[in-house]
C-alpha cells in the first residue's frame, strides 16, 4: 500500500504524475479502507469495487498517454443525491431504490471528464433534509472521530468519508448547512459555493432558492481544485452563473477580518469557543488586522431560512407526501416535508424580502472586512440517536458494530 489514503488530493495527484503510484494501487487502497471501515461509520449507500477498478484502469491508460487531468485518478465520493448513470440515485429515501439515470448530473460529468474515479455514494440525511444523518433506510452515518457521535448532515457520508481516508475529497449539497455542519463535525474543509456558482442540474431538489453543490476536502487548496472543475455555466441549469471563477493565491498580510455580529459568539460550547479564539489568535498573527461588523438580522436567519425551506420542500416533495409513499419516507422528514402546509404565501413573502435585507447587510459587513470569521455550529459534535430538545429519539435501523482496536 502508497500510504496515500489519508493524504491531500494534491499529493496524490503528484504521486500518480510522477508514476510513483497507479490509479489502479491507488483505488484498491481506498477500496480496502471502505472494506474495513465501512461496518463502523456506514458512509455509503452503494460501493460496486469492480466499476471502480474499471474506471482506475482507464485512468492509468490515460495517464500513461501523458494525460494530466486535474483529477485524472483521483478517488472521489459523490454524495447519494446526485445523478450518476447506471447507478441509482436514491437520494437516502426507499422511494428511489429503482431511480437509475440514465445521464450524469453537470457536476458528475465535469469530474468525470476532469478524470475522477467515483469510489462509491455516500449516506446522507433522507432527501438532504436534516442535520444528524439519521436515515431509516440506510442506517446512521457515523464520525470517524468517534463512530458514537454523528458525522453531521446532511452530507455526513461525504465528510465521515474524507475524514476516514475513504476517498480523496467528495461532493455535497448544502441548503442549510449540509455540507459546512459535517466539515466541522468531521475536521475537513466544506465549501458552500455562491448560489449558482455551481450547477444544480441532475441533483434531487430540496428548497430550490436555497440548494447548492460543494466539495468536501481535506484542505482549502483540495475544495480550491474540485470548485474550479465544477463551477460554470450551465444550459441545463438556467440559474448557473458564467461569471469567471478567480482563484488567487498570496499572502493575507494586511487584509482584514471580523467575528461577524456579537450573535454568532454567544452560546457556544467551551470547546468551540476556545477553538474560535485560537483562531482568531492566529489569524492576527498572520497578519491580519481585526475590525468590527454588525449583522443585525443574523438573530432572524434562522427564521428566514425555515419560512423559505420548508414550503419550498413541501412543494418539491408533494407526491412524494401522497400516503401511499409518504408511508415510506423517515417520520422525521416526512414531518418536516409537510411543514411546507403550514406557511402561508404573505409568511413566505415575507421571509424573502427579509433574505434580501440580510444579504444587503452581509455585502456591507464585507465592505468593512475582507473576511468574515464565525463559528459552523455553536456545539461539538453529538452523540448518535441526538435531537434537539423536545424532539423523539427513533430507534436506529440497523445493529451498531463496535470497532476493535
């Protein structure tokens, strides 16, 4: 074995330029740490070790050719909500066990010609709809860190799968925080592009104003590579930008930096607070020069997002809500997909005239700041089966395997 599963995607693409490692040695490598892992984190849906192998011996044909791909060999997940041809797209839901593309989402097929091989669909929270990626049909994804604690959702097979050396870097959806909740909780690098930057076309919707597509790595210089294959415009997808992508690199010397709003330093956990602090603590002695921002209604961003979310996920999902298949989605969605009923059009109006405001008020705090620096989540990661208060534990789905030592 190269060693290099738990490496950057960058030293493992020089690894394979200068022959020291094939994409075939480099595959079977990742496909015999899922083999013995995968029982205690669960972070797939499907992995098929052969696709895989044929894929790694066509990258090592293109290689051998002199091709230099970006991601030419490269093991890459992709999150179980996006269209890959030939295999199911299931989205986490029994409702899609038989959902096979025939066509890869616009993101698939850029990695794919960017020359990733896809190493397998990783578990998510049903439909992208939650944070814990507790899901009925495939069983609870599980942190690397501690496979007691959830991984975050609701890509938590995503981050649990780069964090654990599974693959190289993977894809996510975030509407919410579904792919900057699972970095956290799992130690990676999440990266929520701008709305459009990335096309949505072959992804199961969940708030159409809200989804977005991003890699999960293990360094910001990883999601750096992944967002420049992926981002562009898109004539399947009529809100993907054509707005170049510029990626620099250089010093932060001289820029300058906020905590955002007084909001988002209150009520965090010791661990996250200290944490916070030692980040800051670095980056002034970086070099960067500390200001003051205010965001007033960050205190109501949560309650933008939910009068947006949830009738968008309603309408997306309103077959889906006939009782004939509501019967199979997980209670915990079920019920969040109907909240959708419960909100009125002025409610929702509202909320995005309210979202407006925000983002004008997030432009001008960037005026003043060049970056702004604020906690993912207020917690540590949590132990599995955990709710918010007031909210049913649901027996998990499958028997828990305890790692050996």
């Amino acid at each position: 074995m190269s060693g290099l599963a738990l490496a950057t995607l960058a030293a493992q693409r020089r690894a394979l330029a200068r022959r020291a490692v094939s994409a075939l040695e480099l595959a079977e490598e990742h496909l015999a740490r899922i083999e013995r892992l995968e029982p205690y984190l669960n972070a797939f849906t499907l992995v098929d070790p052969e696709r895989v192998r044929r894929a790694a011996r066509a990258a090592d044909r293109a290689l051998a050719r002199g091709d230099r791909a970006p991601l030419r060999g490269i093991p890459i997940a992709l999150k179980d909500i996006v269209d890959e041809r030939g295999l199911p797209n299931t989205a986490g839901s029994a409702l899609r066990l038989r959902e096979v593309p025939r066509r890869d989402a616009t993101v698939v097929a850029r990695l794919r010609a960017a020359g990733a091989v896809f190493v397998g669909r990783t578990n998510l929270h049903e439909f992208a709809a939650g944070t814990t990626n507790a899901n009925a049909t495939f069983g609870q994804a599980r942190n690397p860190h501690d496979p007691g604690r959830i991984p975050g959702g609701s890509s938590g097979g995503s981050a649990a799968a780069v964090a654990a050396g599974l693959a190289a870097a993977a894809l996510g959806t975030d509407t919410a925080g579904s792919i900057r909740i699972p970095a956290a909780l799992c130690g990676v690098v999440g990266l929520k592009p701008t709305y459009g930057r990335v096309s949505r076309a072959g992804v199961v919707a969940l708030s159409w104003s809200l989804d977005h597509v991003g890699p999960l790595a293990r360094t910001v210089a990883d999601a750096a590579t992944l967002l420049a294959v992926m981002a562009g415009a898109d004539p399947r997808d009529p809100t993907a930008s054509d707005e170049p992508l510029r990626l620099t690199r250089g010093t932060v010397r001289g820029l300058s930096f906020s905590l955002g709003d007084p909001y988002f330093t209150t009520e965090l956990d010791e661990a996250v607070a200290a944490a916070l602090a030692r980040a800051r603590r670095l980056l002034r002695a970086a070099g960067l020069r500390e200001t003051r921002t205010r965001i007033p209604l960050a205190r109501d961003s949560g309650a933008i997002q939910y009068l947006i979310a949830r009738p968008e996920s309603t309408a997306v999902h309103l077959l889906d809500l006939a009782p004939a298949r509501a019967a199979l989605i997980g209670a915990d969605v079920r019920a969040r997909l109907a909240l959708g009923h419960e909100i009125g059009a002025v409610d929702y109006l509202q909320a995005q005239r309210a979202r407006a405001l925000l983002a004008a008020e997030v432009d001008a705090a960037l005026r003043t700041a060049d970056v702004l620096v604020v906690p993912t989540t207020a917690v540590r990661r949590r132990p599995r089966g955990w709710r918010r208060s007031g909210a049913r534990r649901r027996s998990r789905a499958r028997p828990e395997a305890q790692p050996r030592e």
